[in-house]
C-alpha cells in the first residue's frame, strides 16, 4: 500500500505544472461541493432540547447544528 501511494506522487511530480494545476483545481472543487453537501445535511437534521416537566420530558426548542452552536456564546 506504501508502495501505491509513493508511486501515485511520484507519478504526480513527473508531471508538467499544467497538469499539475488542473488535478488540483479538480481536487479543489471536489472537496469544495463535499463540503457544501455536509453542510446542507447538517443544516436540514433537526436536534431537540428537551427539559423535565412533571415526570415527563417537554420539547422546548427545536434548532439545527448550526443554530445550537451560533446560541452557545449567547446563553449565559
């Protein structure tokens, strides 16, 4: 597996700096759309914070990750 993995950059430094600059132009914008799908995931799941009321839990907000974190440094 080392040995694949050494092969592949090598085999990647060989090449000219136009190829070079293209693979990772592609790699960037893989990882740019990875990146932006997580996000809309994490956006849409929805986390409930419940509290104890009379024995039983009650929902008192429903909020998304990103919400949750933004609210964190504002809640004292």
């Amino acid at each position: 597996m080392r040995e694949k993995i050494k092969k592949f950059f090598l085999s990647v430094l060989s090449q000219d700096m136009g190829k070079q600059a293209r693979q990772v132009e592609i790699l960037t914008l893989v990882v740019f759309l990875f990146l932006l799908i997580t996000v809309g995931v994490l956006w849409q799941y929805q986390i409930e914070l419940t509290a104890p009321k009379d024995g039983s839990r009650v929902v008192v907000a429903r909020l998304n990750i990103f919400e949750l974190l933004l609210s964190k440094g504002q809640v004292r």
